[in-house]
C-alpha cells in the first residue's frame, strides 16, 4: 500500500509536538516564507542551521525526511541537470558540445538549498501534531469551513484511491502485463488503468457526497476547536516571526 500520511510521527514528545499547532502553524509559515524569499547565496548556510535545528528538535527520523524527499527530489534533479548546461555564460568546464556554466551551478545549489529547507520545515510543521488538529488550527486562522472540510476528505480518501491503484496493479501482473518499453499497447493499457482509477473515484465522490447530505452536511456544520494555548507557544510563535523577518531584512540589506 502506498505510503500516503503526513502525521505517522505525530506521537512523539519533543519541544515541537509539544507546540499549540496554530502558532506552530503561524510561525513556521512565516520561516517558510522567509526562506522562499532568499536570492542570496550567503544566506543559505544560515537557512541549513535553522531548518537543522527545527529538524533535530521535533525528533522525527531521518528516514522519514529521506522517504518524503525521494519523489520531488526527481524533478530537483532534472533541474540541476539541465540548468548548468543551459544558464549563464562563465564556462567552468566544457567537454565537447557540453559546457558546465558557473551561473546554472549558483542556480542549483540557491533552488535546492530552498526547496530542502522549504520542505523540511513544512514536514516538520504537518509531522509534529495529529492531521485533524492541524485542519483545525487552519480553520480556526480563518481557513473557510468549505475548504477544511475538502481537504480532510480528500486527506481521507488518499489512502483508498491508493489501495485502488495498487490492487489494479496487481491485478494487470497476474495477468501478464510487463511493461518494458513505452510502445502503443503499454500506452493504451496504463491509460486505460488511469481512466478506470479516475471513474472509480468519480462513483466514490457521488456516494461520500450523498451519504454526507443524508446526514445533514450543509446545516451549520463545524469543527469544534478544543485547542488550548499555553505563553510559551505564544513566546515560540514571535521568535519564529522575528527571524523570518531577520531573513527577509537581511535579504534586503544584501540586495543594497
């Protein structure tokens, strides 16, 4: 079965589980942002430390960074491929054709030193506490209860389109299928699978949507918000605002 949860580690003790989830929420936003604005290559030691720091505190394992990484690390990697041969005009090494430019290299390590640290602070921020109590926290910071409610369905049935997918799959090996090249036939068969996914989930949606109207979803539904507050996630939340704006100042300062 797939592998499709975010809070697998949410019963852990550490400083960052510990944290009220809607200032963790609030702060760690603010970090990310901070860090999706960073241009300058002399900022990203710092980001390391910090994302280092936030890592070693929740106590999550690193073989749950390394498993969530292993999917967008792939288009990360045709990044770092292409971009230094295509990006800037310093040649640092030139085989031939190919020419390795200093500018697609500085490219790389600012978009991979930003997508690993984004990443790594927003598993950290959706790892460390319970999925509900996490949509909760955004409903409670003004998420509508429209979109809350649509992502803990979708959040749900993950899980069952995944299931779905894999019983398919194995399904098509007991019957012979090998793909070994992408021809016509493969083609044909890998869309036909996706389209039987797609009406499977269709017919799904109809039936969760009716029995949910059925049990009176639209008349004043709501999450109760049984979150309590403690001064130090409040202290926790302003230290973490502060250096997201430490950052973006020092970004501007360097930009001068």
């Amino acid at each position: 079965m797939l592998d499709l949860s975010v809070d697998e580690y949410a019963h852990l003790n550490s400083p960052l589980h510990r944290w009220e989830i809607r200032y963790k929420i609030a702060g760690l936003l603010a970090l990310i942002f901070a860090f999706s604005f960073v241009r300058d290559l002399r900022l990203l030691p710092a980001m390391l430390v910090v994302t280092l720091a936030l890592y070693l505190l929740s106590k999550l394992p690193w073989r749950y960074l390394a498993h969530r990484l292993e999917y967008p690390g792939f288009f990360i990697l045709m990044l770092a491929i292409i971009l230094p041969l295509t990006t800037g005009t310093t040649v640092l090494f030139q085989l031939g054709p190919i020419a390795i430019r200093a500018e697609g290299c500085l490219s790389v390590v600012l978009i991979v030193v930003r997508f690993g640290c984004i990443l790594t602070v927003g598993l950290v921020c959706f790892g460390t506490a319970p999925f509900l109590d996490a949509v909760r926290a955004l409903r409670a910071l003004g998420l509508p209860a429209l979109i809350s409610d649509m992502i803990l369905l979708a959040y749900r049935y993950l899980f069952e389109i995944g299931t779905d997918l894999m019983q398919m799959r194995t399904a098509m090996r007991l019957r012979g299928f090998r793909p070994r090249r992408p021809d016509t036939e493969t083609l044909n068969t890998i869309g036909s699978l996706v389209g039987s996914l797609l009406v499977r989930t269709y017919e799904r949606a109809e039936r969760v949507y009716k029995a949910m109207r059925l049990r009176g979803y639209g008349h004043g539904h709501t999450i109760r918000n049984e979150l309590r507050t403690r001064p130090g996630d409040v202290l926790a939340a302003i230290a973490a605002g502060l250096l997201a704006a430490a950052f973006i100042g020092a970004q501007f300062y360097l930009n001068r």
